[in-house]
C-alpha cells in the first residue's frame, strides 16, 4: 500500500479526509478545473460549465477563496470585472485531477 495512504482510522488529521472535504461536492473539481490552465473570468467559467447555477458556482469560488486554492482580483471597469485563479496551493491539485482524467478513461 502507497505509504501516503494508511491502514488506520481517518480521524480528522487524516490527509485524505481533509482534502475530501475541499473537492467533495458537485461542480468543485470542475471550477478547479477549469482554472487549471490559467486566469479566468466569472462569466468564463459560468459559461464552460454547463448547468452551472450561478448560485452554486460563487459558493464553489467563494469556499475555494476561503481555504486558499484561488485568489479573486476584482478591477474597476464598469461594469466590475472579476478574474480568479488558482494559487500555489491550488495548482497543487492538479495531479489529483489528472489521476482522476486518468481514472475516468478506464470506467
């Protein structure tokens, strides 16, 4: 077995668990991926994901913004332009992502 990945409890401390609670959810990794390759608008990401609410992508945003995987520069145009991207830690996940493109091309 990978020695990141125990044969213990998944207690709080558990790192698999802490990074669940970040991508669990609907749309998630998605908004994460859709900043993988670089700076991206609000009406960007809205329109790349399909079905999208525009409720449930400024939760995803605000929540990534929060535990410091995106940052959110706002700049004064009118109307007000809002860009997003990820952060050092964000990009981080990107492996995680591509083990999970990797996964999905076997179901």
């Amino acid at each position: 077995m990978d020695s990141l990945v125990k044969e213990q409890p998944c207690d709080d401390e558990c790192p698999v668990k802490k990074t669940a609670a970040i991508i669990e959810g609907k749309w998630t990794t998605l908004v994460i991926r859709e900043l993988l390759p670089g700076k991206k608008r609000y009406s960007q990401i809205q329109r790349a994901l399909t079905g999208i609410s525009p409720k449930v992508l400024t939760s995803r945003l605000r929540m990534l913004e929060q535990k410091g995987l995106l940052t959110r520069t706002v700049y004064a145009t009118v109307p007000p332009t809002t860009e997003y991207e990820l952060t050092e830690l964000g990009e981080n996940l990107r492996e995680v992502l591509n083990a999970m493109a990797e996964f999905g091309k076997n179901l």
